[in-house]
C-alpha cells in the first residue's frame, strides 16, 4: 500500500513540476498572441488610415506638398518613375543673378508674420519666416498669440511642373518647392499658458517671367493636418550694401 502511495505522489510531483517549469513558455506565447494581435489592430487602423491619405494626398500634391519632395534635391524620397529631371524651356525665367523677395504673409487678408526668399542662379531657393501674429484656437474664439523663433527652408526650382488652373496651363512660370523646421511659441490670450510647437514649414510657388512671385506656407506637424498661408511680391536685385 505504502509503495503505491508512494508511486503516486512522485507521479503527481512530476506532473506539479512539468506545469511550474512550463509556465514561462505559456506566459511568453501570450504575450506573443497579444503583440501580434496588437500589430493586427494597428494595420487595420492607423496604417491602412495612414495609406489611405497618403494616397488622397497624392492626387493633390499642390494642397500637400511633401508629397511632392522629391523634387528638392538630396531628398530622400525617390522620384516616381517617368518624372524626368528638365532644363528651363525658353518661355521660363531665367534667373542670371541673386535675386530677393521680401513681403508679408496673410491668411484670409490677416497679417501672419513676413517672408524673405532668395532665389540663386544655380536655382537654389532658400529664406526664413518670421514675425508674430494672432488667431483664434480651433474650437473656440480663444485669441491665440504666435511668436515665430525659427521656421528657415530651402529647396529650389523645378522647371519639369507645369502651372495649371481653371484656364488652362501656363509653361512659362516656374515652379519652386522648399522645405524646413520651425518652432512656434504659442500663448492662450485667455490664461497665458504657452504651448512650445515643433513642425515642418513647406514654402511653394510659382515664379512669373517678370520674376513676380505667388506662392503659399504650409506648416504641419503630422503631414494629415496643416495650416495654409498666402504671399505674393517681386523678386528684385538685393540692394547694394546687402542688408536685408
């Protein structure tokens, strides 16, 4: 009796024994199960979200211009194939010396801080920002300050994009497309606390044969949601002492 007693509490301490010394691998292959069911949930919400507006943003590159980024050179983003690099046509202006644009920003006619460009013989682009303005917060008429530390670009000319609108195409302006990082200190009027906001600027345009220039300041952070602005002047000689 006492030997089958005994067979059967070693047998029962096997098993106690072979349960213990598995639980790691059953902690782990649920862990396992969790992550990957994680990675599930993610694809089918924000990666699929995410390439679903990438592709939107595709089809319109002119309100969504780091889809257009690989025509700044050194980029990272490869150029799509068929889009071949192009000298300037005839029609485009030829840019033979420095040349400087300096004017003021706005957004339905409201002052948003001003811009300087340069534009450089080689089809260089490049300026800064700057400046401080007032708006009001997205989800109520709260007055929000914004002070501009830095928001510098660069990029240049890409004669291979044609102008076009509702008349039709215009192959004598010249595009151009910059890019940048700036960084905007943000005040609610309401009780003075200041947002600290990092993002990227995009600085885009069009250069007429009188070198006028019409362009548009995009700044976001996300690349989904933006904050669009308008500007226009003529780009002239710098001025002999070379102060800006």
């Amino acid at each position: 009796m006492m030997s089958i007693i005994d067979s059967n509490v070693s047998k029962l301490s096997l098993k106690l024994r072979k349960t213990k010394n598995n639980r790691p691998a059953y902690a782990l292959l649920g862990t396992l199960i969790a992550i990957a069911v994680g990675m599930l949930i993610y694809y089918f919400t924000f990666y699929r979200m995410d390439s679903e507006t990438y592709h939107q943003q595709l089809s319109s590159p002119e309100d969504y211009p780091w889809v257009d980024e690989w025509r700044i050179r050194g980029s990272d983003m490869p150029r799509p194939q068929g889009q071949d690099q192009a000298s300037l046509a005839p029609e485009q202006p030829h840019i033979t010396e420095s040349l400087k644009l300096k004017t003021r920003v706005s957004e339905d006619k409201k002052n948003r801080g001003s811009i300087l460009i340069f534009l450089e013989p080689d089809g260089s682009i490049l300026g800064g920002w700057s400046g401080d303005y007032n708006t009001q917060s997205l989800n109520s008429q709260i007055p929000i300050n914004h002070v501009i530390n830095f928001a510098d670009f660069e990029g240049n000319i890409d004669p291979a994009k044609i102008y076009q609108d509702e008349k039709g195409e215009d192959p004598s302006k010249l595009f151009f497309i910059t890019k940048g990082k700036l960084s905007l200190l943000e005040t609610n009027m309401d009780n003075n606390r200041v947002r600290h906001v990092m993002g990227l600027i995009y600085v885009v345009g069009w250069i007429s044969s009188d070198f006028s220039v019409a362009g548009r300041v995009h700044i976001t952070s996300d690349k989904k949601s933006q904050r669009i602005y308008q500007f226009s002047g003529c780009a002239k000689s710098p001025e002999p002492s070379g102060r800006l």
